[in-house]
C-alpha cells in the first residue's frame, strides 16, 4: 500500500504541474487576445487560444476523474 500512495502522490503532483502550466498558458494567451480590445484575432492566436483551452479542459477531466476515484474510495 505505501508504494500505491507514493504512485498516487506522484501522479497527482504531475496533474498539479500540469494544470499550472496549461492554466498560465491559457492566462497568457488571454491577455493577448484582450490587448486587441475586440479587434479581429490572428489566425494563429485563435489556434493558440483553442489549443490553451483544450489542454486546460483536459487537465479539468483527468482532475475530475482522479476526484471520482477518491470519492469512492479507490485512492488511498
């Protein structure tokens, strides 16, 4: 079992570390996207900022899924 929640520990660091960097990513490219004060966005920023928000829906999901698991008792 200790071996299992340092994996867990791990595991759920490596999740933290991501949502980090995708939610500063996103924050970044937010910022852009308002500096042009509703202007048309640039093709490559509009691609940024899906991928920004894809990667910060997918951290979202494996969050939540790791929040199930807990929650029913399959984690520690």
């Amino acid at each position: 079992m200790p071996d299992k929640r340092r994996t867990w520990r791990e595991q759920e660091q490596r999740l933290v570390e991501r949502w980090n960097a995708a939610a500063e990513r996103y924050r970044v490219v937010q910022a852009e996207v308002s500096q042009l004060n509703g202007g048309a966005l640039p093709e490559d920023l509009k691609l940024r900022e899906m991928t920004a928000r894809a990667e910060v829906d997918a951290v979202r999901r494996e969050v939540a899924r790791l929040k199930v698991e807990f929650n029913s008792g399959k984690r520690y």
